[in-house]
C-alpha cells in the first residue's frame, strides 16, 4: 500500500476546503472577512495546504466545520484511492 505524503495530505487538506468554501457560495474575501486571518493565508491554505493550526481551526470554523472532519475526510479519500490503486495493479 502506498504512503502518502505529508504534503500530499496538505494538498488534498487545502482542496478540500476550497471545495465547502466554492459549494457554501463564498468568496475568498467573504471567508477572509468570516476566519479573521490574511487572504494570503487562505490562499497558501487552498493552494499548497500551507497552515498554522490555528489558521487552519479559524477557518474550519468560519466555514462550519472542524479540522477533524476535514482531516478524517481526507484520509477516507486516501484509504479508497489506495484500494482503487491495488485492484488496478492486480487487474494490470
């Protein structure tokens, strides 16, 4: 089974918070304006993944959510990538 890497789980973190952001109907400064931190910061957060703690908490929260659901979601995605990855290595 493949490992993922740490920037990988940042990366699809990052997306995925782009993705409740875009589906709620909020712009990047709406959500600025909502977490109370930089617009840079969300952007190298939806970008790379790049994030302090409490950046990433500020946000989960602005967007009514949790770093734990975001992070669980995200490994949930990982594990079925995996497993779709090793039935096509053996179908190969």
């Amino acid at each position: 089974m493949k490992r993922t890497s740490l920037t990988e789980i940042e990366w699809h973190v990052g997306h995925t918070l782009r993705r409740v952001r875009q589906k709620l109907g909020l712009t990047q400064a709406q959500l600025v304006e909502r977490a109370g931190v930089p617009t840079s910061q969300i952007q190298g957060l939806e970008d790379k993944g790049e994030a302090r703690l409490a950046t990433l908490s500020a946000v989960c929260k602005a967007l009514g959510t949790t770093v734990h659901a975001i992070t669980a979601y995200t490994a949930e995605i990982d594990r079925i990538r995996d497993i779709d990855d090793e039935a096509e290595r053996r179908r190969g």
